[in-house]
C-alpha cells in the first residue's frame, strides 16, 4: 500500500555532531578549529566588538564635544562593567543587573551612555589622565538633559501624575544616568550635587510606583537599588529632603536581598522624630530588638533562593553582610532613639559585638565595599578609644581604595571632629554640618 511515503534508500546519511566521531574513542571530542575564533572576554563578560559602538560614538559625537571613539567607548563601557559595577549590587555575580539591564541599554540610550562614560572616565582618571578631561562634559550633558526632563514634571506638580507627562522607558534612563552620575560624584571629596539626584530620583520614583513600570524587571531594579541609597542617607541627612517619602525597596524587586531591613531602618528613623511629638508609637527596645531578630530571619529565608547566592562562599558572606547590618541598625537604634550610652550594658555588648563583625568582614574583599554605613555607625561610638578609632580610619581608607570613592573622607572629617567633642548622639552634629551645606553621605 502506498502512502505517499519516499524511502530515503541506502545512501551515505551524514549526521553533524560538531565531534570527531560518533562513536569509538574519539566519540564526543570536539573537532578542532583554530582557537583564534573564539572572542572570550578574560572576566567573562561579553564585551561589543568595536563596530558595535560605532553608532553609539556618533551620537553622542553630536552631543559632547572631544567624544571617544567607538573603540574608547568599549574600553571606558569594559572598565564599568568590570570595575564599578560590581561594587554596586550586594552580592556581585554573572547576574548582576548593571551588566544585565542597564550596560545593554546604553546601545539605545545616549544618555546612560555619557552617564557610564563620564563615571569611568573619572574613576580611571588617576592612570589615564588624558581621559578623565570627558568626565565633566558628559557629566553636563547628562544633567542637563535630566533637568529638562524633570521640568517638564515639577511644572505641572499637582496637575499631573508623573506617568501621564514621561513614558516608561524616559523615566528608566532618567534614573539609571542619576544612580550612574551618583557614582560620579562620590569620586570626588567636595561634591553634594548627589542630593539634587537623589531628590529627582525620589520624584520619579513615587511617581512611577503602582503603575505599568512594575512590569519593568529594569524599572524595579533600579527603584531596589535608589531605596537603599535614600534609606541610608536619609539617617544622615534629614534637613534637605524630609524623610517622609524615601523611597522603601519592595518585595520581589531584583538585587533587594536587604529589603526588610532597608524598611526597618526606615522605620526607626521614623521613630527618632516620633520621640518629640508621638512617643507611644516607639516600641520598647527589647520589642525593637525581636523585630531585627524576625527581620534576620526572614531575609536569610528568602536570600535561600536567590540565583545570585549560588556557592557555599557567596552564601557565607552574604550571612556576614546581614549579620554586621542587623547588629549596626541596632546600634543606631540604641543610640538615636533611645538615648543609650556606652554604661548601658545592651549598647556596650552591641558595641562589641559589632566592631567583632566588622574585623571579620572588613578583610573579605568581596564584602569591604559594602560595610561603609555600619562601619560610620560604629565611628560614632569611638570616643576616647584610640585603637578603634584607628580601624575605623583603616576601614575606610579601604573602602575608599577599593571603590575609588572620595566622598567617605568628608564621613572621616567629620568623625574627627566627633570624637574630639564630648560623647552625645552624632545627629546633631551631622544636622550641623547638613546646614553648613556639608551633608554626609555614608551609603
């Protein structure tokens, strides 16, 4: 019976296995080809041919004058991604959405581009002094690109949501070039212009929230990364931007392993102002310290199955990294809200305990970068103690080493200045120098 059915015969049938052989002992082994082919980046990262940029460097050629080329445009984008990236998420790894998300959105947005470009042309600026000369005139252009949008916003404040005037994908660049800028201005020692970002930062980011930017995976990352920023700062700088609308992570934005306790450090800076006009709101310090308990808990749970924590030694640093934040939020607590001193004994085993935590981390390179906020909390409580106040100097010099941060010597001065006055909290000093237009950023 036919049916319509061709016999292929008994010819010769080839079958491509990209091997030597299909069977016997060469079975399996890939056939060989010069090695030369094969383009793999020494750290892994998948790094654009030079024509690849071409199109990017004529863009931006219209826009900054003495632009790089194509070819130091892969160079300066190759350095972010290698050197400033991964000091940028809690726990770096093949993952990491700056490589991700953002770097590939440089491509199709000349502003993140000149963002990326004018971080790593002053972050290199010391080997490579002939660049760094980029490093202000894209910074200028990014900025006054982002203030011609955020204008746009201010002007119709009250008229109109955010989300009506700017769509998504202007939004994400807006926000992504002022976290890059942020980085920019933390390489030098005098700068403040990261308040203005941070307060456009927290303008857009309000005002996208609840809307169709969560389905953004770029979006809520960049929202995760703004809220520790904005938590952080907003326990040293209160005076300029108010903290009642910092910008809190949410459950489920990428790279957030700390949320919960970005949302309970918050919550106790809330409390800090509760003490003069709504004091029964403030727990009592044992409810206070049950709470971190049930925080460290559940934000180990739910790190347990995050991509990004896939050894045993990222597992264990990551323990470190929550560990050092729960015992310094406690400290901060102890002090700003509830007035301890060093007599009181929960505040000295606090104390302590975490100066212990902190000599364990600060010589785990993988961890230094991130320890720069606990280790300003335990420089509030140095005074009279020379050999802590000399590893707080030592910790930050190698974190301003290993990031290339300059900022954190203005957290030092002020920590000079601290531990030669007499012992008290640190908030009033720092409200002082937030007035005096010194505003600390220990983030």
């Amino acid at each position: 019976m036919k049916r319509s059915i061709e016999c292929p015969g008994y010819g010769r049938n080839l079958r491509w296995a990209n091997a030597v052989a299909v069977r016997g002992r060469f079975k399996g082994l890939q056939y060989p080809k010069d090695a030369s082919q094969d383009v793999v980046p020494a750290d892994g990262l998948s790094v654009p041919s030079k024509s690849s940029w071409a199109e990017a460097a004529a863009k931006i050629a219209k826009m900054a004058a003495e632009a790089p080329n194509a070819s130091e445009i892969e160079h300066l984008v190759s350095y972010y991604s290698r050197r400033i990236a991964g000091n940028m998420v809690w726990v770096d790894s093949p993952l990491n959405p700056y490589r991700r998300l953002v770097v590939p959105k440089a491509r199709s947005s000349p502003i993140i581009l000149l963002a990326i470009l004018a971080v790593s042309a002053e972050h290199m600026g010391p080997t490579q002094p002939s660049i760094v000369a980029f490093a202000p005139k894209a910074r200028d252009v990014v900025v006054s690109r982002i203030t011609q949008e955020l204008s746009r916003i201010t002007e119709r404040v009250g008229c109109e949501e955010p989300r009506e005037i700017l769509d998504l994908e202007t939004a994400e660049w807006i926000l992504a070039a002022m976290l890059i800028l942020s980085n920019y201005e933390c390489i030098g020692d005098t700068s403040t212009a990261w308040c203005s970002h941070r307060l456009g930062a927290r303008l857009l980011v309000n005002g996208f929230s609840d809307s169709s930017a969560e389905s953004s995976e770029l979006f809520r990352f960049l929202r995760g990364q703004f809220s520790i920023h904005d938590v952080l700062a907003s326990t040293t700088t209160c005076l300029y931007l108010g903290i009642d609308d910092v910008v809190l992570p949410r459950h489920g934005d990428p790279e957030a392993l700390l949320s919960e306790y970005m949302k309970l450090i918050h919550q106790v800076t809330l409390y800090i102002t509760d003490i003069g006009t709504a004091a029964h709101r403030v727990p009592t310090p044992a409810a206070l310290r049950i709470q971190f308990e049930k925080t460290r808990g559940l934000t180990l749970m739910s790190a347990a199955t995050s991509a990004a924590l896939g050894d045993e030694s990222t597992r264990l640093n990551f323990i470190h990294l929550v560990d050092v934040h729960h015992i310094a939020a406690l400290l901060y607590a102890y002090q700003c809200v509830y007035n301890f001193t060093p007599a009181d004994a929960e505040m000295f085993l606090t104390m302590q305990e975490l100066f212990e935590k902190l000599e364990n981390c600060a010589c785990n390179d993988a961890l230094i970068q991130h320890l720069t906020w606990p280790v300003f909390i335990a420089g509030t409580e140095c005074h009279g103690c020379e050999e802590k106040q000399h590893l707080v100097l030592k910790w930050y010099g190698d974190i301003i080493k290993k990031t290339g941060f300059r900022n954190y010597e203005v957290v030092i001065s002020f920590l000079k200045e601290l531990w030669k006055n007499k012992p008290g909290c640190w908030l009033e000093n720092a409200k002082a120098w937030e007035r005096d237009g010194k505003p600390l950023l220990a983030v």
